[in-house]
C-alpha cells in the first residue's frame, strides 16, 4: 500500500453505538493528525467523531462510511462504547456486525454509557479537552491493576452472549471531573439491559469469580488494609433438587495504615482484626448474593457452575432454572491472614 493510499485512510480508535428516535446511529472517533501513518502515529492529533444513522448498527456504520471524505476502518479501534438506548434493544442487535468482520480486535473492550447516548458521552469528553482513546486506555490500566484479567474483551462478551441461562455482565462508565470512571456492572438478561450494579455489589462479584487482584479495607480500629492475595471456589450441590452453593475464599492482606499506639501485631489483636477483615470482605460478598435472591437474576454464572459439578442432575432443573435462582442456599467458608507491612526507618 502507498503512502498516499495510506493517508486516505482514517484509522477509528473509539466506536460509539447509539439507538436514537427509531433509528441506530455509529460514531467512530478518530485521530486527524497522521492518519494510519505508523511513523505519526495512529493516536496523534486531534480527535474527531464521524456519524452514521441507519435502520441497523451495520446499515449506520455504512452510512458513516460513505459520508466521511476518508476511508474509515475500525480495526484499530480499541474501545467500544454502547449507549443507554441502544444497549436496552439488545446486546446482539449491536453487536452482531461486528462478530462477523474479521478486521476488529477480538481484544477490545466493550463499556456501557450510563443513563445517555455514548456520542453524547464522547462529544462531552472533547469539550472538556480530554484524549479520549487515552482515557479509555487508561481505565484498562487501572482495572489490570485491580483485577487479573478483563471480562469485557469482545471475544468473552461474544461467547457469553451464546448462553442465556445467566445475566451478561458488562462495565458500565460514568464521567468525573478528573476523567472517566467504571462505577460498576450493568446487567443483560435475555441480551437486553435490566439493570446496573453499584461498586460493591460489583466487587463482589468479581470476588465471586476470582478475578480480584487488590481491594482496601477499611476496619474500625484505626486499621486500613490491602488485599495482595484471593482464591475463590464454588462448590455447587444438589440435595434434594434444592441447589446448595458454598463459597470458599481465601485471602491475604498487607496493614496500610496503623492510627492507634498499640501493637497490632500481638497475637489476640491480630485475631481480632482477623476477624474484622472477614467480615469486611463478606459483606462484600454478600452483596451479589443477596442481589440474585431478590431479583431472581444469575449474575454469578451459577448455571454453568452447578453443570459442571452436577453434570447428571443438572437436566432435571435446567428447565425451571430462572425459578430456582431465588431460592438457592449459600454458605460461606471465609479464611485470611494479614501479613506485616515493610515500615521506612525499621531495620
């Protein structure tokens, strides 16, 4: 390819999909300056929205295409956002084009826009002289900091959109003065958007799925920790067609912040912030949990968990599946250790 067949391309970094007055609309976000020049630089200059409107997403993104003065390709583009409307028709409305363009990112990471259009939400973030695609990648940043891994790639969104037995679960953004910010998960059922989780609830189920890297805790003690270490297990039983799910974690924290004069580190103070902690984290815990009963919602993958643990006894209540959510039994089997934190000037 040419380098001027290579400057008429404009390479999209952000895609926006939005439903709005009875049609879909795609913005793609892009940089001006450098076009897909690699020596530029695909993310230099300054940012700009191109708009598409159509009866479907593909049908808008086409509109876009043929409207902007340069080629546009979305292979590049590393963020995927999905507007409140939008997201409310449904998850395989907006996303079924892309799952069948060979060119995207299966990497890229899909967010919901709470409560507006994610134009709207992008066009904001213009005004206020953000880079947009580097905010977004930094929130990626952060979240590696605080999980193992992100849930959210396209190809996890893709594949769980397969099962409909248990509730989708993508991060939703809101804005703040200082920049973008995940507040929590939003929840699909039947591929449709039904609700959002506030923060602890989500971190609760990220503890639940075993995904947690670090979290703060805040005791009462004048003692502030930090988890460094989490393992969570599921075991699901059926006893009785009665679904009895255990959830066994283990964890480990490192002291942060000591405001008392006393020595935390003697034996029964130790036990005592111990047990603390425990129950700092299953509270936490308890929030998804509690969210499941009373809204009759999977949010934890239950479904998949319980067949693959009871593979035989599993077809005797996969069809009444949705009305045994509500009435599961949980037990909890919590174990922590804190360790002694490095203090400067202590040889």
């Amino acid at each position: 390819m040419s380098r001027r067949e290579i400057d008429e391309i404009n390479l999209a970094l952000v895609i926006c999909i939005d439903h709005f007055e009875g049609e879909y609309v795609v913005n793609a976000l892009y940089s001006t300056g450098g076009g897909a020049d690699p020596e530029k630089g695909a993310g230099s200059g300054e940012e700009e929205l191109a708009e598409g409107k159509g009866a479907t997403p593909y049908e808008a993104l086409e509109d876009l295409k043929d409207k902007n003065k340069k080629a546009i390709s979305i292979a590049q583009a590393g963020s995927f956002l999905i507007g409140q409307e939008a997201a409310e028709m449904g998850l395989d409305r907006c996303l079924d084009f892309l799952s069948r363009d060979e060119t995207i990112k299966m990497e890229a990471l899909i967010y919901i826009i709470k409560d507006r259009k994610a134009s709207d939400f992008v066009k904001q973030g213009i005004e206020n002289d953000q880079i947009i695609h580097e905010d977004l990648e930094a929130i990626e940043q952060k979240q590696q900091e605080i999980l193992t891994r992100n849930d959210n790639t396209m190809v996890n969104i893709l594949n769980d959109m397969k099962q409909s037995l248990s509730s989708t679960l993508i991060p939703y953004l809101i804005a703040e003065e200082s920049g973008y910010v995940i507040e929590g998960y939003a929840v699909f059922d039947e591929l449709k958007l039904s609700d959002y989780l506030d923060r602890e609830t989500s971190d609760g189920v990220n503890f639940i799925k075993n995904i947690m890297r670090s979290y703060p805790i805040y005791l009462q003690d004048q003692a502030s920790l930090m988890v460094s270490y989490t393992k969570t297990k599921l075991k699901a039983e059926l006893r009785n067609k009665k679904v009895v799910v255990t959830i066994k974690m283990d964890f480990e924290t490192m002291m942060k912040e000591v405001l008392t004069k006393g020595n935390i580190f003697i034996p029964e103070v130790l036990e005592r912030l111990t047990d603390q902690q425990n129950q700092y984290i299953l509270s936490i815990i308890e929030k998804p949990v509690n969210y499941s009963i009373n809204t009759g919602r999977d949010i934890l993958g239950l479904a998949r968990v319980i067949e693959n643990q009871n593979y035989n006894e599993w077809e005797s209540i996969e069809g009444d599946w949705s009305e045994r959510i509500a009435k599961i039994e949980y037990r909890y089997q919590l174990k922590s250790k804190i360790s002694k934190s490095f203090i400067l000037g202590t040889y």
